[in-house]
C-alpha cells in the first residue's frame, strides 16, 4: 500500500514522462502555439522589408531627381556662360579688326584743322593720293527681314590684316546680324574677303569702289556668335559729341571726303540658348526679336536679354 502511494506521488509529481491521450493534445497543442509564433514572426519581418524597401526607393528617387534637377542647373549655366563668352569674344574681335583701319590719304589733309564732326564731309580742297573708296561704312549690305522701324545696323570697313600668299594686306571685314530661317532667331555674323579678293574688286571698280562692290556678306560668312541681335553703333567726334547717322558712308570720294569718326559704340542683346529655345518655340518672325512693343518681345526676350556694350578707339 505505501509502495502504490509512493508510486503515485511520483507520478503526479512528473517524475515519469506523461503517457497516452494527455501527451498527444498537450504536444498538439504546443505545435499549433510555435507554429503561430513563428508565422506571427514572419509576417513582421515581410512587412518590415517591405517598408524599409519602400522607404530606400523614395531615397533613392529624391537623390536621383536633385541630382538631376543639379545638373540641369549646371548645364544651363554652362550655356549662358558659352553664349555670353562668345558675345565678349566678338567684341574683341571687332576692336582688334577696327584697330587696323586703312585710311584713304588725301594732299593736304583735309581734316587736321578744323576738326569736322563724325563722317561730315570737309569743305577743304584736296587730291586723292589713293583709290576714292567706302573705306569706312554703316550700311545696311544685308537685307534684315525685320521690320525697317526695326532693323540691325551693320558696320563694314577696310582693315590691314595680312592674308598668307598674298602681295598686300587691305582685307574688306563687316559685321552684322543675320536672320536664321531654320532656328527663327539672329547670330552676329563677321564678313571677310581677303586681300586679293578686296584688290581685285577695287580694281574692277573703276573710279570709285563703293560699299556694294567692296562688301558682299552671305549666307557662308563665319557665325561669331548665336543669339544677337539689336547690333547698334554710335558715332563720337574727338570732342565726345555723339552721332546716330545711318546710313553713314565716310569717305565718299575724293573730292568731298567724309572723316572717320574718333570712335565707335557697339552694343547688342546677347540670349542663352535654353531661353532662346523657347522663343524660338513659340515664335518664327524676326520682328519679335526686334519690336519691343509687342508681347512675345516683353514676355519671353526682355526677361532673358542681356545687353553687351563697348567704345572702341579708332586710329
């Protein structure tokens, strides 16, 4: 009897491992329980993926797009600063040519005293020492499709700039603004015939070799600079006193020359290309570069118009 007793104390107490039915539900019942845990577990770690996916894609496309919002900033700096270089480019380019004038000569020199005002013909007596000629000229050589209110002015003149296999260094230069029919939109274009060329017209001339025979610009003349337009030159006498004459053609002939003035201004509108682009999106008629009056000029060019300006010297 104290043995049956022991035995079973032991039993209840778990001394033996449990048997039968009881067994089998507790070790189902602790199966489902882990089973649980561990898709209770799963389900957390997806969900936690899922967000810190989301999470890095945002990142990722917030980096991409400021990298690409940077970078467009910069290319569009980029151009400004390419446009706005060439635009100062051709103005060296020009006080370089205009440095080298060639002046006609006359006996005597009919402009030492008094002293005439910019390209005002000289009532003193003189001869020819060399071919009368448009040495000098503001002239409208190039038919500007604009409006004539509104037109580019363009400057030609004759400068020494020596040229290789050739006997002399007169050379015929000219600068104006040439309307793009495929862009819709001006470029600052530099005329050039070489010595040679400029010698040969001279001769063919005759007595006189005037701004039609000496300059000729076309379509292949050298591209300075894109976008530029407004080109104006202003006259100043050696006492400072401005002129606006155009056309001015100095030196007409040799029996009433014109005097070249004591210096020039030039000035023009300068444009970056990305805002051009949207001009020239929106608009194909020159007379909206140069009419200020109209919308497309004071909503789209005046916003993005920057005005290049120099006074050049003339020897």
């Amino acid at each position: 009897m104290f043995f049956c007793c022991s035995h079973g104390s032991m039993s209840r107490r778990g001394s033996l491992p449990p048997t039968g039915p009881w067994l089998q539900r507790l070790r189902s019942h602790r199966g489902f329980t882990l089973a649980k845990q561990r898709e209770r577990v799963s389900a957390f770690t997806l969900a936690e993926l899922l967000i810190a996916t989301g999470i890095t894609t945002g990142m990722v496309l917030m980096l991409g797009w400021m990298l690409g919002s940077l970078m467009g900033s910069a290319s569009r700096t980029t151009e400004r600063v390419d446009a706005f270089r060439d635009a100062r480019a051709a103005l060296q380019m020009i006080e370089r040519d205009l440095r080298n004038l060639v002046r006609t000569q006359w006996n005597p020199d009919p402009f030492t005293n008094p002293t005439p005002l910019p390209c005002f013909a000289s009532a003193v007596s003189t001869t020819g020492v060399t071919l009368p000629a448009a040495y000098f000229a503001l002239d409208s050589r190039y038919p500007d499709p604009a409006t004539a209110g509104n037109q580019n002015q363009q400057l030609y003149a004759l400068t020494a700039d020596r040229t290789s296999a050739s006997s002399g260094d007169v050379c015929a230069v000219g600068y104006y603004c040439r309307w793009d029919d495929q862009l819709h939109a001006y470029s600052l274009r530099r005329f050039f015939h070489d010595s040679a060329t400029t010698f040969a017209a001279m001769q063919g001339a005759g007595t006189y070799a005037g701004d039609s025979v000496l300059y000729t610009p076309g379509s292949s003349d050298a591209v300075l600079a894109a976008y530029i337009w407004n080109l104006k030159i202003t006259l100043y006498d050696t006492a400072g006193t401005q002129s606006t004459t155009y056309p001015c053609i100095c030196d007409v002939s040799a029996t009433s020359p014109r005097q070249l003035p004591a210096a020039i201004e030039i000035s023009f509108n300068a444009m970056s290309p990305q805002a051009a682009r949207t001009v020239m999106s929106v608009s194909s008629s020159p007379n909206d570069w140069m009419d200020t009056t109209t919308q497309n000029y004071k909503r789209l060019i005046l916003p993005h118009a920057y005005q290049f300006r120099s006074r050049i010297n003339l020897p």
